[in-house]
C-alpha cells in the first residue's frame, strides 16, 4: 500500500428530508430516526475497515444525537454540514460550528453546505473555517455546473478547498450517485484512477442511503441498491481502496500536506 496516497472518505450526517424535495411529507422525528438508523450501521462498516473518515453533520441532528457524534469524534473528524439541511441562513456557519465543539471538545476545521450548495467563502472564513468542500467540479443537471472550478484543493478569497473527486480529463463525478448506479467495477477504475493521477481521492455519501428506503417516495436513481446491498457494495470499495490508499480525515491530510 502506498503511504503517498489517501483517500477521504467522508459522510454527510443529516436529517433524511429528501422525500421533501419530491412532495411527500415526512416528520422531523423520522427524518432523525432513518439518519440515525443509517449512521450505526455505517459506523459498524466504518470502523470495521479501519476507515478514518470525516463527518459533516448538521447541527440539528448533532444535538438530537449527541452521544452518537461524541463517539465518532474519538476516532474520526467531524466537522459541519451547516444547521439544518432543508433551510439556511449565514449565522448558521458559526452557530453550526459553536454547537459541535460543543458538543464534541474539539475543533471543528470544515464544512460542507447540504447539496453543495453555495457559499461565499468570505462567510466560510469569517465564520473560522479552515477549509470547505462544498464543490463538486462537474456538471449535475439542475443542480450545478462547475466544470470550470480545479479538480483539486485550491484557494478562493484565502479559504481552502477540498473539491468532490472527478476523474481527470472527462470530469466523471464519483459522488454518492455515481456509485449506486454505476457498475462497481467501473467506479472502483475511475476511483482507483484518480487517486493514482491525483495522490489523493475525496468521496462522499450518506449514512441514510445504507437503510431500506423502498417506503419513501425518491427517484429510482437516489435509493438504488440502498440496504444491505450497498452495505456490501460500500465495504468491498474500502476493502479494494486500502490496497491503494491510506484513509486519513480532511483536516488531517490538509495539515500532512502543508496546505495551512
């Protein structure tokens, strides 16, 4: 294994509100509880491979589960995925942060905006972020387009960042999405790809995707696989990524790479 290649692997802790976005109600109490659900059962994959890895996790959910998000920040870095997931306001970035050095004794370096949206990262930094990963450098239709941002860490108004990994040259996203409905073995290429042209490769999903979601009313396309299938999908990617890789958090990869 390669000690100058790491992979950051990273997981976005939240409310499951998706069923919002397709007009089908769901309650806050369950929104927690399919999150939660999703999250032990990540944890369980997680640390079973040896996998250090960052968590943004919104306030909101940090506070329902603290004890959960205390026991990850033993081994694992937790940093921000804003207050709530379904809304936003800008004191959200340092009231979000406040709340899981709180919560967690620790700093919190990062920060990720639910469905990557945008930020500008004068707030980002006057809010004492280290860095964000709130981009993804490809094209998502009707989300975002940004072939034109870099592929890797960069600097935008002195705040650091930590794009989603695309493949080099065509830009291929390797997000959560693609690794569902890609065929394995070509995702584990593009993946392993990266990683070699790049030193390192930024992954990201979501523990809500590891529990059945057949009750809820989403797109094919955002539930594929989502349960025990991709329990076993996800555990054989760590597997077959170890051999190429180091897991390491964000923080501190930027930190091991003199980034700050």
């Amino acid at each position: 294994m390669s000690t100058e290649r790491f992979v950051l692997l990273s997981f976005d802790v939240e409310e499951f509100d998706m069923p919002l976005e397709y007009q089908q109600p769901i309650e806050m109490a369950d929104q927690m509880r399919v999150g939660h659900e999703g999250l032990v059962v990540t944890m369980n994959i997680v640390n079973n491979a040896g996998a250090t890895s960052t968590f943004f996790t919104t306030a909101n959910f940090a506070q329902t589960f603290p004890t959960d998000i205390k026991e990850i920040a033993g081994k694992h870095e937790i940093a921000s995925h804003t207050f709530y997931h379904s809304s936003f306001s800008v004191p959200d970035l340092l009231e979000s942060k406040r709340c899981l050095e709180h919560i967690t004794q620790q700093p919190v370096y990062g920060l990720r905006m639910p469905r990557m949206r945008h930020v500008e990262m004068s707030d980002v930094k006057a809010a004492g972020y280290l860095y964000d990963s709130s981009i993804n450098p490809t094209w998502i239709p009707g989300r975002y387009n940004y072939r034109s941002k870099p592929r890797t860490v960069y600097t935008e108004n002195d705040m650091l960042r930590v794009p989603a990994a695309v493949s080099p040259n065509l830009r291929i996203p390797l997000f959560w999405l693609a690794f569902k409905n890609y065929p394995y073995a070509l995702f584990k290429r593009l993946a392993i790809q990266t990683l070699k042209k790049d030193g390192y490769l930024c992954l990201y999903f979501h523990p809500w995707e590891f529990v059945d979601l057949k009750d809820y009313n989403i797109p094919a396309y955002t539930k594929r696989h989502a349960g025990p299938v991709l329990q076993d999908r996800i555990s054989k990617l760590l597997k077959d990524l170890s051999a190429e890789g180091s897991f390491i958090t964000m923080h501190n990869y930027l930190e091991r790479k003199n980034f700050y």
